[in-house]
C-alpha cells in the first residue's frame, strides 16, 4: 500500500512550484571570493593531497627533477592516478626544462593553472529545470553518504523555493525508508515510501504520478545502495529508468552518482559501471574534508569529463557546494612555498 510521510500542520503551506531559476555565473567564470577560498581550504586543509603537496613544497623548494620526482609521486599517491600524474607531470618537466620557470613558486603556479584546466569543464551546476516534476535518481555503492546527500539536496532546493518530493526506493536496507522519513521532516518535505522489502521501481513510479498530481518541482528519488560488482541489483536501477520512462520518456532527468571521495581509483570502475546500468548524468564526490586523498577529483575528471555538480566538504546541510574549481584547487595547494 502507498504510504506518505504523515502531513504536518504545515504542509499545506509548503512553497509553490517555482519557474526555472535564472542563470548565474558558473563558479568558474569569476574568481572565487576571499570568503569561500578560506572556507574550501579550512575543510580541505586537512587531506592528504593538500598534507602532501605542502610537505613536499616545504621540505623541496630547489627547482629540479627531483622536485617533479618526487611531485609525481605525490599525486599519484593522493589518488590522482598514474596517467594523469604522468601527464601533468612530464609537462611540466618540459616546460622546466625549457626555462620557463624561474623558481619552485612558478612550478606551483604552472601547477595550479594545469589543475584547474582538467577541472574547468566539468564544473557544471545542476539547475533542475525544464521538466515538471524534475526527476533526479541518486544511486551509489553502500557507505557513501546517498541518503544523506538527498537530504542535503531536499534542504538546498526547497530553500530556492522549489517544491520537492522524496521517494524511498532503498527498500533494501532496513533502515533506509526511517533515514529518509527523518531527513523529510527535518526539511518540511514529504517521502513517499512502501516499507522495506517493496519493489523500488513500484515505489519510484509511484512517487512520479503523487509528484505530478501535486504540482512538483523536484522528485528526488533514492535507490538500494549496492556494489557496482552485483548484478542483479545493477539491473535494477536499468528497470527504474524502464518504469519511470511509461509516464515521461525523459525521466529521471538527472542520474547522480555519489563518490565516497576516501574510496580512490575503485571510483573509476564505479562510475564506469553504473553510467553502464543507470545512465550517470552527473556526480557528487563526499567525504572530501578530513583525511580523504581528493585526487579522485582530477583522475574522474580526465577519465570520464561528467559533471561534479556537487562535494561534500563536511557535516552540514551548507557543507554540501556546488563543485567551484577554483576554490577546491586553491585548497588543495599551499598558497606560496612555505605556507601549510
């Protein structure tokens, strides 16, 4: 039987479908502000890329092949990956051999522009628009922060104004409609849930036809955690896209896949298979604060060039950023030869 997050007194005052919101400037096109550069650098400060690269800067200022050795190592060890750490690297290498850097600070700088040059294109914002309701399907392996990022979403989106819906597809874990139910009411937004065990794609379905009578803006769908080794549980997520697909052929809008930004280069093979099963439109990369590597970032960039609408630099529901290039690259490197 359908079931519906009970209604609050509230509800009913929940805030009206909302038009396409205007375009603003990609974070990309303006530089990032003083403000949000320390807020990325306070969160990121504490990776072990951002540990690495300052380290090897401090202990090796001297401009030499040693310094690019040793840098190569570095990113690969903060899950860059081989080829793009040997890309970046023999570029540079080049570019030192031919005198174009004066010091280890122009090296840093050249290093910063070749960042931020593989990360440039896929910082594209989600604006869910064009379709009404706007039918966004998170999938990811089990751990990685999906519910929790749906919650994140729900609260970023209906403060915009827009009109959202909750459907709890993860019938598979026991605890996961519960998790979703909560994150509902913390954000005045209803869930429209089965119970455990129910078919997802009957949930989902079911979630778009409640979306549509409503008047919706955004459906945001969760699906059962899973490896993206399970078969089964991959076709899934295909059956999903199958039975939204009888009500609007474009739906889900958006499929986004959650990275656990700890999890390194098994990230590639994840997105490489669940863009197979579920069409991925877009990722967003969590756990990036503390001690996650964040090279991830740059090898799914170059390997794959989907967007990252959004990471997770932290806990709360402001924690979760629309991807700013800029400002994640800024946090990453030391700001000059020296500084931590």
């Amino acid at each position: 039987m359908l079931k519906l997050w009970k209604k609050k007194p509230h509800e009913d005052a929940l805030p009206p479908a909302s038009t396409a919101a205007a375009d603003a400037p990609s974070p990309v096109d303006t530089p990032a502000s003083p403000a949000a550069v320390r807020g990325w650098r306070e969160r990121l400060a504490g990776s072990g890329f951002a540990r690495g690269l300052a380290g090897l800067f401090n202990r090796h200022a001297r401009l030499d092949d040693a310094l690019l050795d040793e840098l190569e190592t570095t990113l690969i060890s903060a899950d860059v990956g081989v080829a793009t750490a040997s890309t970046l690297v023999d570029d540079l290498r080049q570019r030192m051999h031919r005198r174009e850097f004066t010091d280890a600070d122009a090296l840093l700088a050249a290093l910063r522009t070749a960042l931020l040059a593989l990360l440039v294109p896929v910082a594209r914002a989600l604006q869910p628009s064009g379709a009404s309701p706007f039918v966004v399907l998170v999938v990811g392996v089990n751990g990685v922060g999906k519910t929790t990022t749906i919650g994140k979403l729900a609260r970023r989106w209906r403060d915009e104004g827009r009109a959202v819906l909750l459907a709890a597809g993860d019938t598979f874990r026991a605890a996961a409609v519960a998790q979703l139910q909560t994150w509902g009411e913390r954000n005045q937004v209803a869930v429209i849930s089965q119970g455990q065990d129910a078919d997802a794609a009957s949930v989902i379905y079911d979630a778009l036809q409640a979306a549509r009578a409503r008047g919706i803006d955004v459906l945001i769908a969760d699906t059962a955690g899973r490896l993206h080794t399970q078969g089964g549980l991959m076709d899934e997520l295909a059956k999903i896209r199958r039975v939204l697909g009888k009500l609007d052929p474009a739906a889900p809008h958006e499929v986004l896949l959650v990275i656990d930004g700890t999890t390194g280069q098994n990230a590639i093979s994840q997105v490489r298979l669940f863009r197979e099963a579920a069409g991925v439109s877009g990722l967003v990369v969590t756990k990036l604060d503390g001690s996650a590597r964040g090279g991830v970032v740059f090898a799914l960039a170059r390997e794959f060039g989907l967007p990252i609408r959004y990471v997770g630099l932290g806990e709360s529901a402001a924690d979760l950023r629309e991807f700013d290039p800029q400002a994640f690259v800024d946090g990453l490197l030391p700001a000059r030869l020296g500084a931590g």
